[in-house]
C-alpha cells in the first residue's frame, strides 16, 4: 500500500538539511531502485522552486510499504530527524486516484 510521509522542519533548518541530504537522499534513491517511490521533494519557504537562504518547511514523500508499521519505522530512521531537520512527521495511508 501507498503511505504519504508529511514532515514538517524545525525553524532555520536550511544548514541541518544540507548537512545531512546526502544520506536523507540515499534512502530516497533506494526505494526508487526498488520501484516503491511515487514522489519525494521539499516543501520550499516561499514561492519560489529555488528559495535559497528561505529554505524549507518541510518534505513530502509517498512510497510503498508493506504496512503503516514499516512506513513509520522507515519514516523514524530519516537522517534529517537525527540531524534535527523535522520537528514533527505524520505517516498516513494514501490511496493515489489520479493519474
């Protein structure tokens, strides 16, 4: 089943996320390997594709997982909540309609 992953970043986490994007994106290119990613990007603090110094307010990502179980446990081992990136993360089932 598909499950979205909302995480929503700590104020000024700009340097926490650069630090840590490597191996946040790592795990990301691995469930792409494995056909399991739908989409993955950041949420960016102003209206803007590239909002420099404004930075992020948090991520979004929709995968397959066998259960809400494994999508939290996966969701849990981000690097950017070890980096201190994510003030908070909400794992919900998702059920894609379109297109």
């Amino acid at each position: 089943m598909l499950y979205a992953i909302f995480s929503e970043d700590v104020d000024n986490s700009l340097p926490l996320r650069m630090k840590a994007r490597p191996a946040h994106l790592e795990r990301l290119q691995k469930l792409k390997d494995e056909g399991r990613l739908v989409l993955a990007g950041p949420c960016p603090a102003i209206d803007s594709n590239d909002p420099g110094e404004a930075g992020f307010t948090g991520s979004l990502v929709v995968a397959e997982f066998v259960s809400l179980n494994e999508a939290q446990a996966w969701a849990d081992a981000d690097p950017y909540i070890e980096a201190g990136v994510y003030q908070q993360v909400i794992v919900k089932p998702f059920k894609k309609v379109l297109p």
